[in-house]
C-alpha cells in the first residue's frame, strides 16, 4: 500500500500518520464475521484510536464502543454509537464523567472497586436512576506481556480480587441504585499466546460457578480485550486470526442459556491500518553506529521508549546496498528511540521512512513535549 502510493505521500509534510482504510474494513468485518458465528457483541476500544474516520468505520461494522474515560463516552455517542452499546470502564472515574455518562443512560458500567460502588450508587440516586453495572474481577492470570500491560494480577491496580466478592455481593445488597448484569475481566494487551485466553476461560468459568452459587444470574460476560498483533512481519499477518480468537472462547467458556458474551477490541482491529511516516533530517556517523535522525520522535510513537516495543522501519525511497541505522527522533531524550541496528537501504536527508503497525496506541498517545506541533493524518 505505501509505496503504492508513494507519490502521494511524498507531498505530504511530515511527519504524519497515514491510514489503509481498505485494510481498516477488510480487519474489522472479518471480525465481524467471525464473532457472528457465536453471537458475540464486541466493543472497539476507543483508546487504540479515537479518529473520526476510523470511528465510522467501527460503527458501519456493527461494533459497539468500550471506553474508559468520560471524553472517550462522549466521542463514541457523537461519532454515532446509541449509548446501549456503550461500555464505560478505568479505575478512576470522576464524579463528572460518571454524571455524563449516566446522563446518557449507558449501556454498563464495568466497576473496579467496592469504593466506586458506594460513589456510583450515591450519584445515581441523586438523578432518580439505577446504573447497570458489570463488577470487573481480577482473575489472577498472567498475560505473558508486558509489564506495563498486564492487568489481570492481584499485583495490578486494576479490578476487584477474588476474596473481596463476598462482602461486594453484601455491599451491593444495600446499594439501590445499582444494578449488577453482569463480570467483566481484561488481563492485558498483546497477547499473542492464545493459551492465555484458554487460561481465562477456566477462572471464568470458576466465577460463572460462584455466583450460580449464590443464587445471582448474569446476564453478560465480559471477557475483554488484548489479542496481539504481529509487528515483525506485519506484510505476512495483516489480519489477525479472528476465527481461532473467538473459537477459543466457544469451545472453552461454559456459558449459561440466554447470556451475552461480551469482547473489547482495540489494536487487534486497527494497528496493522496504520503507519507513521517520517523524513530523514540527518545522517550521524557515530563510534559504532550511524544515527539516521527523523523528524518524527516520541512524541507521535511513544510505545519503544514507554514498552520497549518493536516497530518494523522501512525506507521507502532508497534502493542503495543495506547499512546498519540507530533510527531515532530529534526529542532530547536519549529513549526518543525507534529501534537499534536496522537494517535499511543506505539512508540519506530527505528519505521517506515508514514506521509500521502504528495505528493503535500511536497517534492517540501523541504528545506536544517540546512544543512539538501534532502530526497530520491521511486516508488512502
């Protein structure tokens, strides 16, 4: 696609993020395809990529919207999602955001901790409302990533442990403005092992047991998100392989007559879309290394410096023999680092150079660290 349409790009002022939005519809009604099978419902995380364009893609497909904070609940109601399909989750949300989003009768709040409870209940009684709820359980198991994408350990900020649901199944006895439908769980992000979605669906179904034990029907499931993405070899997985994500969960998950299971999909749907495209400002010979210099940094991908995360980098203009690059960016940080020793083309000013798999948790996270100006986005 990108070189493709290289002329194109190469009148644009860069840096800037551009975004295949054949391949943007192409992933998503595979998705759709294949969670229909199984009547799934699934929710796009907003903070893969909360852009317009992409948005109305998400919506043409049929995908409700997970959010987790209260702009995200208001981008996703004005970008045309009913809010019976909105999900509003995070572990600090404001009496502002939760007052807006029970303003616009949601769909659920998924709930992380017994505190929250008592300020929900307070604040919708307060507007003569029950708030549905879903409790998000922390189930203990581990994701096998990242640390700092890792949420499912007791270790982890996020949801409520296993040994507090009995005096959460007492709390919510006394709370009369909430209404519990349903248990949430999302254990973390690019997860490429699908043996730990397996390994969910056994403490879910351990959960599942409990609360039939203590006589309480739910009406949904969330299992989350985190399905992983290639980004070694994105030309060879564009797609990810939607049918044996959701094949996983119907063989293994133990669900109850007449319940909805419920996803939160984000990077799975949108990071192989798109691509930061940044110039060449200099080329640094170093001691043991060359430098080639961009003019895109941290500041419009922060995941290698934040995750130590792997991007492929291509050159997209130069067919000269390979050389070996530390490709970085112009912030003054030493981590404004793409990646170590690439291999690229021998790289001159002014060539084009592609970063990949950019189109999660890449312009989102965009920052104005050293007054930097925002980058642009196209659609091809």
């Amino acid at each position: 696609m990108l070189k493709d349409n290289l002329q194109e790009l190469q009148q644009q002022e860069t840096p800037f993020y551009v975004y295949d939005l054949n391949l943007l519809r192409q992933t998503l009604q595979l998705a759709a395809t294949e969670a229909a099978k199984y009547n799934y419902h699934v929710h796009y995380a907003l903070k893969a990529n909360a852009n317009a364009p992409i948005l109305a893609e998400v919506l043409k497909a049929g995908f409700g919207a997970d959010c987790v904070s209260g702009n995200e609940v208001k981008r996703a109601i004005e970008s045309g999602f009913t809010p019976g399909n909105v999900v509003f989750a995070g572990v600090g949300k404001s009496d502002a955001e939760i007052n807006y989003a029970l303003d616009q009768d949601i769909f659920c709040f998924n709930c992380e901790s017994s505190h929250e409870l008592e300020v929900l209940n307070e604040l919708a009684a307060a507007k003569g409302k029950k708030a549905r709820i879903a409790l998000r359980i922390n189930p203990n198991v581990n994701a096998n990533t990242h640390k700092y994408i890792t949420t499912g350990l007791e270790e982890n900020k996020f949801g409520i442990n296993a040994w507090e649901l009995e005096s959460v199944l007492q709390q919510l006895s006394q709370l009369k403005n909430i209404q519990l439908i349903g248990i949430h769980f999302h254990i973390g992000s690019q997860i490429t092992d699908l043996t730990v979605f397996k390994n969910l669906c056994t403490r879910v179904n351990e959960f599942q047991e409990w609360f039939v034990a203590h006589n309480i029907t739910l009406e949904h499931i969330n299992v989350g998100g985190g399905l992983g993405v290639d980004y070694y070899t994105p030309d060879a997985n564009l797609i990810p392989d939607f049918a044996a994500y959701f094949g996983l969960f119907s063989q293994f998950l133990e669900v109850r007559p007449g319940q909805q299971v419920h996803f939160e999909l984000g990077r799975s749907l949108v990071a192989q879309c798109g691509t930061l495209i940044s110039k060449v400002l200099y080329i640094k010979k170093g001691i043991t290394t060359n430098f080639a210099i961009l003019d895109a940094g941290m500041t419009e991908l922060i995941r290698p410096a934040l995750y130590q995360s792997y991007h492929e980098i291509e050159n997209l203009t130069s067919q000269k023999p390979e050389e070996k690059y530390d490709v970085v960016g112009p912030i003054c940080e030493s981590s404004d680092c793409f990646r170590k020793a690439v291999i690229l083309p021998e790289t001159s000013r002014g060539d084009l150079i592609a970063i990949r798999t950019a189109g999660a948790y890449g312009e989102v996270m965009a920052s104005a660290y050293n007054l930097r100006d925002k980058a642009t986005a196209i659609y091809v």
